[in-house]
C-alpha cells in the first residue's frame, strides 16, 4: 500500500517495509479497500485518511496489466497516482 504519510513509497502491510517499486499480482480475489485497510491497521495512523488512500490505490491498480512495475508518481495521503516503471520484474539468475 502506498505510504499513509503522503511519501513516494509503498509500505509492505505485515511488516512495514519501505519499498521503491511493487509489481502488479492478481490475488484471485477482488479486494476491498476496508479489507486493505484492516491488513494495514497496525502501521495505519488515521483509518479515515487511509480507507481514501486503498480505494485510490486499488483504482490506479486497474491502470496497469499483472506483473507491470510501478512506482508512486505523487501522493497526499488521501490520493495517490502510479507510474509505470517498466513492463516486467527484471530477473536475476
């Protein structure tokens, strides 16, 4: 999930990593933005702020194919837009 605090990052919702760039999964299931939010409660501040943030997220999400990378181009808190970084993950073998 993007950073609640308005930063160009994403913040990994079990352990609250910082990460650059995330990759788009498709999970099998159609998450709801209150489901994103109840998986982030223990690194969320405002839960208001961050229900807005999951459903911009997840709305940007449709923008972009499976496997494409992404970054946070800009993000307030509440609204957040993604850039495409590159089409795939690079691999390193």
């Amino acid at each position: 999930m993007p950073a609640a605090d308005g930063g160009e990052y994403f913040v990994d919702l079990q352990s609250g990593t910082q990460h650059r760039t995330a990759y788009v999964v498709y999970t099998g299931v159609n998450l709801t933005a209150k489901e994103v939010v109840a998986k982030a409660s223990a690194i969320i501040s405002n839960p208001a702020d961050s229900l807005c943030l999951a459903e911009s997220f997840l709305a940007e999400l449709t923008r972009f194919k499976v496997g494409n990378v992404v970054a946070v181009d800009s993000n307030d808190g509440r609204v957040v837009r993604l850039r495409l970084v590159s089409l795939r993950p690079k691999r390193d073998f």
